[in-house]
C-alpha cells in the first residue's frame, strides 16, 4: 500500500535515535529522545491552500528537521509515519 499526500502534505519515516552517546554510554529506552529529523517519503501536489499558491519545494529523499510533535502519526503495513504540512518542516538537513 502505498500513501499519495494530498495538497501542500508531505509524508514522512522518522529517522532512529541513536543508541549511544558521542562518549560511548548506551541509552536505554526511556532515555532516547523522540528523533526530530526525518526522510521525506511522499510529497503532495501543491497547489491553493488558504487563497495562496503553495508552491512545494521538498522532494522524497530529502532529511528535515521537524518540531517534536508536529504532524499526525500513522502505521501502514507495520511502518509508522507521519503526515505533515510543509510549512511544518523546520529546516531541511544537508
């Protein structure tokens, strides 16, 4: 199954949280942050949101940094992701 955003959506795969720290220490668990970098999995069409031109400029493949809690979280044949606005994405990572 595959998922088509709609709009100015992006879907995105969270990229994992590393298990150890730059020192070497291993995290357990509980103690990993939520990650807040992602792959880009799927871009919308663009077009009229709002009365304004969305022009979209992410592309699949592209990392982003996205805030904590943005986005809404789905599971399609066992593999969460998450669906976004553009405009929610922070920065894009090089």
């Amino acid at each position: 199954m595959t998922i088509k955003p709609l709009s100015d959506r992006i879907v995105i795969k969270m990229i994992e949280a590393e298990e150890k720290t730059k020192s070497g220490i291993i995290l357990a668990g509980a103690a990993k942050e939520k990650p807040e970098i992602a792959e880009v999995v799927a871009v919308g069409p663009g077009g009229m949101v709002d009365g304004k031109e969305v022009k979209m400029t992410l592309k699949v493949g592209d990392k982003v940094l996205i805030s904590k809690y943005a986005g809404t979280e789905v599971k399609v044949d066992g593999v969460e992701y998450s669906i976004l606005r553009q405009s929610d994405v922070l920065a894009i990572v090089e």
